[in-house]
C-alpha cells in the first residue's frame, strides 16, 4: 500500500505538533502548580496580605499561567489564537456584566483584605450594626453581634460605609456626663469625681483626664468626665465609676436632679349668664 509523501509529510507534521503540545501542556500545567504554590508562599510571609487573599492570589496565578498554557496548545494546531482571544474576553465581559453584583463583593474583599481596616476579632460598627468579625471572606464577612447573633454581609456594604473600629487602637476615652442641682456645690462635684478617677489605678495618667462644668441644662448643672483607659478597661471602668459617683454624691448629700414638670391647675369661675 503506497502513501502519497504529502500524506506521510502530514502526518508527520502533525505528530511533531501533537508532540509538542504535549511537551508544552505538561510544562504549562507544572510551571502554574509551582507558581501558585510560590505566589501563595510569599502573600503569606507578607505582612500586607491576609491568608484568605493570599490562596486567592496564588489561584489567580495559576489559572492565568494555565491559560497562556491552553492559548499555545492551540495555536500548535493551526488554530487563530488572535479570534479566541477576542471571543474569551466577549464571554468575560459578558459573564462581568451578569455577576457584577458578586464581582463586586469579590473587589470589596479584596479590598478589605489587602488594606485591612477590619481584622478577625476585632469589635466594629458596619453601617449601624455592631460586632464581632469572625471571618473575612471573598464574597461576605460574618459577624456575631454583642448578644451573640450571627450576622453575614456582603463585602460590597462594608467597603462602601463608613467603618467603626473599636479595636484597633490600645486606648479609649470614656465620656461620662454627671448632672447636679443648680443649689449644689459645683467644685465639690468636681473634685469628687476627680479623685474617683485619680483612685482607680485603670485611668491614664496621660492623656489628662478632663473633669469639668460643661452645661447649665434645663434640670441641672452637667459636669462632662473624659478620662482614658485600656482599650480591655473601657467597660468595667466606665461601670464602676458611674456607681462610685453616685454613692459619694449621695455620701455629700449631692443631688442627681432629674427631669420634672409641674403642672398648675385653675379653676375656672361660672360662665356669666
């Protein structure tokens, strides 16, 4: 049986194609599990990475190298790389459009992973909601709230509102407002209040507390107290010296006025007849 050579050539350059391909899709597909294993790595040992982000990102380079790899197995073959390209990022577009509510929570994670204005364990207020971060996600955050309530929300509210972070700074001011009665002595109040505070070891020498009259209101004469504490302090000082304050003006015979109305009562004469 007689070949014609140019089916012999054929075959023969197919072969050396198919050979080739081969070659390249197995170094493709060992040189994209090694940069991703790489990438992973060295997002880990960064300070500027979180973990979540640092997996995603050695996927991310591991899925391009893989494409680069597919792009050259193809073009061995005689097919247009140039018009699968365009037709891969029609579908990218396309498929962009039709997830971009996900695309974006996927962008805010990212965001949130790599400039980190929230962290796992700290206590933060996210549009009005309170608690505490338990995982940062691609797609959502979950959050338990102070009374223990699991909260999910998508990664887009949270880098698109203003974040409160009651956690990431060692040190709190305690604002606290006392109200006496305007027959009351004014600096007694205040320096009672300022020795509780300069007695109890969790207040800061520095910054200063500040211990002051701040507002004569309708009811009473206010005092504001603005001492800081330790971040761990902040509750449990701020319990007890509301408590203090109130036993030792009770002690001085100082009054905590609170809010009153009186109502005057006439009465009306017979009506002329």
């Amino acid at each position: 049986m007689n070949i014609a050579p140019e089916t012999i050539e054929f075959l023969m350059s197919l072969g050396v194609n198919a050979l080739a391909a081969i070659v390249i899709l197995i170094a493709g597909w060992l040189i994209a599990a090694a940069a991703q294993r790489t990438v992973r790595r060295r997002a880990e040992q960064s300070e500027v990475f979180d973990s979540t982000l640092a997996i995603v990102l050695g996927k991310i380079a591991r899925l391009l190298i893989l494409a680069v790899t597919l792009i050259a197995v193809l073009s061995q073959f005689g097919v247009q790389t140039a018009s699968l390209i365009a037709l891969l990022g029609a579908a990218s577009l396309a498929i962009g459009l039709a997830l971009q509510g996900t695309l974006s929570n996927v962008s805010a994670g990212i965001m949130l992973l790599v400039l980190r204005p929230i962290r796992v364990g700290d206590v933060v207020e996210v549009g009005g909601m309170l608690g505490k971060v338990e995982e940062i996600g691609l797609f959502v955050t979950s959050m338990n709230t102070p009374d223990n309530i699991a909260m999910v929300i998508p990664n887009s509210q949270i880098w698109g509102s203003s974040i409160k972070n009651f956690t990431q700074n060692d040190t709190r001011r305690v604002d606290m407002v006392f109200g006496i009665s305007y027959s009351d002595d004014m600096e007694r109040a205040v320096t009672i209040v300022n020795s509780l505070i300069a007695s109890d070891e969790r207040f800061l020498k520095e910054p200063e507390p500040l211990v002051a009259i701040a507002e004569l209101a309708d009811s009473s004469v206010n005092i504001y107290a603005r001492p800081w504490v330790n971040r761990a302090d902040f509750f449990a000082a701020k319990l007890d010296l509301t408590r203090k304050v109130k036993e030792r003006f009770d002690a001085e015979g100082i009054s905590i006025p609170f809010p009153q109305q009186e109502v005057h009562m006439h009465q009306l004469g017979p009506k002329a007849a």
